[in-house]
C-alpha cells in the first residue's frame, strides 16, 4: 500500500489506512496455539478479499493483523472463533517486541540449481506436481509470479509456494562424489 502526503515537500501529510488488530483467545489457558494457516483461513471463510489483508504475525497463543482501516471494525465484530478457539479481535499498536521472520537452515541434494528442481526437494513433492504448480500461477520467485520452471537460483532468492511455504536460496555448499550439488535454503516457519 502506498501513502501520498509529506507536511514538508507537499504540504499536508495523509495517515495510512492500515489498522493493526489483535486477535487473542477469550480465555488463554483452553486457547490453542494456532497457526498463520489457520489465522488466514478463519479470514478468508469471513469472504473477505486477500488484497483487503496484510501480514498476520503470530506471537504465542495471539496475533496481530494489518488490514485496510475500513475492514477492522467488521473483522472485531466477526471473527469470534479459529479452529475450535474462542477469540477476541481489537485495533491494537504493534508491541514494541520486534518480529523476526522464524526460519530453520536445511540442505538438499539437486541435480542443478533450477528452480523446479529445488522447489520439489525443499517442499518434498514430486516434479510432476512442481510443473502443475508454475502452469497454476502458484511460484514466485523475489516476490513476482514465474511460470520459467528453468530459472536458476541465485544466492539471496526468495521462493514462495502457495500451499506449500515459503524459502531463501542459499547457495551452493558442496558436491557430492555422483556429482549432484547440495544446496542450503533457509525456511521460513
């Protein structure tokens, strides 16, 4: 989302139209610890528009929803429940305890550093269902959608599989005696 408006060089200033919600269970001892999945589903079966919501930051047993300012008071009047979780839903600020993206370190063993390549070793799936995946407009590689299955990773590549997650290329490591490579990527949780 893009905001116009600097006091000093065009003279008025606009406030974003995001609101920070968070979402807590009623009552914290019986609460479940859900999920970003499960977050973005209770959401999505409310009918609203992915492109009405932001990040969903998942802290412990709650967490915090960026969304248009006009979508918030019916998310606090609407979503009551995730999963078999009782919730509340108020306009926060985002505490001050930084958000850092959780990640664990992997390797694998690719024939070379294509994308479909990694993608099928990284999320364990065949390279059949890879294929369906990029014709299905589900990859994307640096944030842009890519239907180029034979695109090579580069160190710092950021892939995301809708369905299957999101992770960080690392580069090549080493090699092994049979002369395949073994990759490093870093998952996001």
């Amino acid at each position: 989302m893009l905001r116009f408006g600097d006091p000093e060089q065009l003279g008025y200033e606009e406030p974003f139209p995001i609101s920070c919600l968070l979402i807590a269970p009623l009552q914290e001892k019986f609460g479940e610890a859900l999920t970003h999945r499960d977050y973005l589903g209770s959401l999505m079966h409310l009918g609203i528009e992915r492109g009405e919501l932001g990040d969903i930051l998942v802290q412990g047993k709650h967490a915090y929803l960026f969304c248009r300012t006009s979508m918030a008071e019916y998310l606090c009047r609407e979503l009551t429940r995730i999963r078999h979780t009782t919730v509340s839903c108020t306009v926060s600020e985002l505490p001050e305890a930084e958000f850092a993206a959780k990640t664990e370190e992997g390797t694998v063993q690719v024939a070379s550093p294509r994308i479909d390549g990694v993608i099928a070793k990284v999320c364990r799936l065949s390279r059949s269902v890879c294929a369906e995946l990029f014709i299905a407009g589900k990859v994307f590689l640096n944030g842009a959608c890519t239907g180029n299955h034979s695109a090579l990773l580069k160190e710092g590549d950021k892939v995301s599989v809708r369905g299957f997650g999101k992770f960080r290329y690392l580069g090549i490591s080493g090699s092994t005696r049979k002369g395949n490579l073994i990759v490093r990527y870093e998952r996001f949780i």
